[in-house]
C-alpha cells in the first residue's frame, strides 16, 4: 500500500515540478501532501519513505509542517536520533550551541516558531526538564509579544491567518507550560495558580481547542479534591469558598469541552453531575450549571438518566429545582428516553423520590400523554409477571420469620405481611391470582385475624396461632414454586396479552435522531430460569419486525447492575480511543436494560 502511494506521489511530484509557474496549484498540492501524511499509518519507517520521495521537489525548510509532524512522531516513538536529526534540519546552524543541544530566545528570529517548539519539547524528552522550561517561558513570551505586534499593524488577510496561526501555537505553548509545571511539582505545592493560569491562557488563545478546555477542567477537578483532603484532614467540615471558586472553573471547563467535542463524554458528564450535586448547594456552583445546560444538546444528558433520577429527591432545593427544569427539559423532547426510569422511580418505596418523578411524569402527560398511560400500564404488568403472587408470599413470609424468630420483632413481622395482606384484600386481577385466593385465601385471612388481636390484646399466643397459618401455606408456596417453568401471559398478565402497537418504544432501543422503534407485541410464554431468584427470561416483539429478549428480576434492585453496564459502556469507550490497546479488547454489552 506505501509503495502504490509512493509511485503515485512520484507522478504527482512529476506534475509539482512542470507547475513551476503556477504556485497556487503547487500550494494545493503540498495541502493535499500534508493531509495524505496525517492519514497514513502512525509509523516511522512509513513516513520516512514517504517523506524521502517528497524531498525530490521539496527541501524541509518549504515544508516545515511536514518534517515538524515526522520529528514529533520520531520523538513519540522514541527514536531520538532520528527527531534530532530532523529537527537539525530545519533549524539554522547558528540555532544550536557546540552540543547541538542547547537553545537561545533568539532563535525565534531565525528559525520558524513551530520548528523552535518542536526543538523545546525534544529538549524535555532528552532529560533538560528545567532548561527546556526555562528557554520555553522566554519562548512564550516572545512569541506573545510578536502576536502583539502583529495585531497592532495587521493589514492584509495574509497577515491575520499568521496571527490565528501564532495564537494557535502560543496556546500550545502555555499549555505545554503548564503540563511540564505540572510534571515536575506532581504534588502542586504553591505554584498551582501559575499551572492554571497556563490552562486558561491556552483557552484564550485558542477558543476552540478542546484539548486546552478538557485539560483546565480536570487541574479544577483534581484541585478540588486536593482542598477537600486538606479539609479533612484538618477536621473541617465545611468547604472553603476557595473550593467553591474552582469547582465554578471546573463545571465551566467540562461545558465548554462537552460543547466542542460530545462523543464519548459519559466520563466528562459523570464529573459534572458528581461536581453538581456535592457543591451544587452553592448559589456561584447552580448558577453556572444553569449556565452551561444551554451550552451542550439535551442528548448529552440521555447517557447520565439514572444518575440524575437517583438524586431527583434530594433535599437541597437549589438542587432539586435545577433537576427537575433539566428532566422537564429532556422529557418534552425525548419522551422515550425518560419515561421507563421515570416510571420505576414513581414507584420507589421513598415517598418524596416517588412523589418528585410522579411530579415530572405529570407535567408529561401535556405533551407525551400516551406515552406515559401505556408506561404505567405496560410496568404494573410486568411487575406482576416478574414476581407472583406465590412467590411474593414466600419471600414475605421469609422475611417475617426472620423477624418475629430471630430478632423477636413482632411489629416488623406484621408490618412485612400487611401489605401483601392488603393486596390479597382487594381481589386478584388475572387467573393465577384467582387461583392464589382460592386456595390461600381463607387461611391467610384467619393468620391475619389472629395478628389483629395481637395488636389488640397483646396476647402472643395469637401469633403462635397465626405462626401456625403461615408456617402451612409457606410449605405449600415452597413445594409449588419449582413445578413452576413457563408462565403463559393468558394466565399471569391477560392485558400485557392484548397489547398491540403501542406508541410506546421498545425498552433500551431509543437513540436520539433515529426511529422510534415501538412495542408491537409481547410473546405469550415466559421461561422461569431455575435459579434462586427465578428471574424470567421474556421477549416481545418490536415494530420493525424483530423480537428482543430480557430478564425480569422482580427480588433485586436493578439499580446496581444499571451503573455496572455504564462502567462497562465507559470503559470500552475509553479502549476505543486507545488505538494501542484497541484491537480484541471490548466488553460484549446488551443495550436493551434488564427490566424490573
């Protein structure tokens, strides 16, 4: 593939040299050199004989840019020789002392700015940390004078795409500044101020350079953390409003990044959220969450849901206002995307997190009306599919031994079973329930009648009489549970039967942009997987035709299991921008969610 390049280059360069009259064409063609360059595979010996054909019709010196990209690969790939070798090439002989190894300030007047940066950082790399640092804060500043004089006396188009150009490097400098600062105080100490200073100035220079952004927000993060260790260890409590200051430059950074470049920034969002809701308190800290929601798309936050649900009763009401504007904000354009953690959360034994999403839900129904009524409907069903009767019985009556035996709580015990009591008092809905009352009904009641008047009389004999009951129909539950293999929805969930074409999406399928792939059906049998728990293995059937399976696990808290898909999701996204360590390494994920 390098040598077909190679030959077609040799015709290209044969076409350079009979365009000696037409320097724009030339000017093209070195573009077009320049671009096929930074595609190629990142090997040294590929560009080297790339570069070798070009020196044909180009001397380093009329094609700086490429030599400096080569010199920085050398450099990277730690073949030092070889970088300084090329470096040499592009700097004057009166650019380097007797050792070819020192620099002078002066040399920005005789060589080209990025050939001297380039010299700087193989200078660090070959072991003159403080010397390189040194010679590069002189750089700076001459560079920044030089952009000064520029922009003083700027006349034509061609000087002005100079000065983006010197401001682009000087932002490269200061950063370069500040991560060398950085790399040789890793403990900050007292020159934190001069590494974020030297943050800031590459933002400046270079509004839209993400890298500089990114880099400024986590200094802000990893300094906030310092000063809240200090904190601790001094035994102070409250936050210094030091801390408050940079978690504000911090959450502004990570905006400003997300807003340049929002692939892959679960990783970024998930600091932001973390930042917000630990100093979120701060009147500076919401005020500048507030801020930079409208500096990056709703569809950020569709990665970050669960996170944001699971604070959605927090007590702080800065907080819990901004929550619920940005859920609001979410759910009147995409509906599909909130509507299922929603709906668990309107059902958390937590009042107030389950009167917040019941709030939010509400205000949906404006706008999305079928969407949240066939939610509701579609979620009490698979509740009751995920855990029958019969098995909340065993599970509750599990519970309400432990209780009453071993931490001889009689009140707790009672407590467990009334309210599984009280839904066998209001009827059964489908035929397996019918069958439950049938043949535990009478009896249940007559335990319940018994631990009535406990409570009345205080006589523990009735609940040795009730204990009598329950400790029966346990065994009864315990003989049947493993006859139980396969639930046929005509029996357990007739509605969830009856469904067709809901305007409701398929769960774990919506992606912003895309279309909307809804439930057309649900499959009339579900597998009970032999295990402790006995989850279900269920499937139903998607408008475009195909069928998706999940697991319902009605007796664990799903919310673990969410964040460990996340980690896995934040992990695969980070190998896939480590082109080093890419290749075979992924953690095989379902995007569809295990239901509840």
């Amino acid at each position: 593939m390098v040598r077909a390049q190679m030959l077609s280059e040799l015709e290209e360069i044969i076409a350079y040299k009979q365009s000696a009259d037409q320097p724009d064409k030339q000017a093209t063609m070195r573009k077009t050199w320049m671009k096929r360059l930074q595609g190629c595979q990142r090997d040294v010996e590929v560009w080297q004989r790339i570069l070798q054909v070009r020196t044909l019709v180009l001397k380093p010196e009329e094609a700086p840019q490429m030599w400096i990209k080569f010199a920085n690969l050398c450099r990277k790939s730690e073949r030092m020789v070889l970088a300084e070798k090329t470096i040499e090439s592009l700097l004057s002989t009166s650019s380097t002392n007797d050792q070819g190894h020192h620099i002078r300030v002066q040399q920005s007047q005789r060589a080209p700015p990025d050939v001297v940066y380039a010299h700087l950082k193989y200078i660090w790399v070959n072991g003159a940390r403080e010397e390189s640092l040194q010679y590069l804060r002189q750089f700076s500043a001459q560079v920044a004078r030089d952009l000064q004089l520029e922009n003083e006396h700027q006349r034509s188009g061609a000087s002005k795409q100079r000065n983006e150009h010197l401001s682009r490097l000087l932002a490269r400098c200061y950063f370069k500044l500040g991560e060398w600062q950085k790399q040789l105080s890793p403990d900050w100490g007292s020159i934190v101020q001069d590494i974020l200073n030297c943050y800031v100035r590459a933002t400046r220079y270079d509004p839209e350079w993400y890298k500089a952004w990114h880099t400024w927000a986590l200094a802000n993060v990893d300094y906030v953390s310092l000063l809240e260790s200090q904190s601790t260890d001094q035994g102070t409590h409250a936050p210094h409003p030091i801390v408050f200051n940079h978690a504000v430059q911090a959450i502004e950074g990570l905006f400003q990044s997300i807003s340049l470049r929002n692939q892959d920034a679960l990783q970024d969002m998930l600091r932001l959220l973390t930042l917000w809701f630990k100093f979120g308190s701060n009147e500076n800290v919401s005020n500048a969450m507030a801020q930079g929601f409208a500096k990056v798309g709703l569809d950020t936050w569709l990665h970050v849901i669960p996170q944001i649900i699971a604070r959605v009763q927090t007590p702080n009401l800065l907080i819990r206002r901004t929550i619920h504007t940005v859920l609001i904000n979410i759910g009147k354009h995409h509906p599909q995307a909130l509507i299922y953690p929603l709906t668990v959360a309107s059902k958390s034994s937590s009042e107030t997190r389950a009167d917040a999403a019941t709030q939010i839900m509400n205000e949906m129904r404006d706008h999305s009306l079928d969407i949240v009524q066939q939610a509701l409907v579609v979620s009490n069903e698979i509740i009751r599919i995920a855990i029958l009767w019969h098995e909340q019985w065993h599970e509750g009556l599990e519970e309400a031994s432990r209780l009453y035996f071993t931490e001889k709580n009689p009140e707790g015990m009672i407590a467990v079973l009334e309210p599984l009591h009280a839904k066998l008092e209001e009827g059964p809905q489908t035929a397996r329930e019918t069958s439950f009352a049938q043949v535990f009904g009478r009896e249940l009641a007559e335990a319940r009648e018994a631990c009535r008047r406990y409570r009345n009389r205080g006589e523990t004999s009735e609940l040795d009489k009730a204990w009598d009951i329950y400790y029966a129909v346990f065994k009864k539950i315990e003989k049947q549970l493993p006859l139980l293999t396969t639930l046929d929805l005509q029996y357990v969930s007739p509605i969830l039967l009856s469904i067709r074409n809901l305007t409701l999406a398929v769960p774990g399928t919506y992606q912003s942009g895309r279309e909307v792939i809804t439930i057309s059906s649900f499959a009339q049998k579900l597998t009970v997987i032999a295990s402790k728990q006995r989850p279900r293995r269920f499937s139903l059937r998607g408008s475009d035709g195909r069928d998706y399976q999940y697991i319902l696990k009605g007796h664990e808290d799903l919310r673990q299991d969410e964040r460990v898909m996340q980690l896995f999701s934040l992990v695969n996204n980070l190998l896939s921008v480590d082109t080093h360590h890419e290749k075979g390494l992924h953690i095989g994920l379902s995007h569809r969610r295990r239901l509840k």
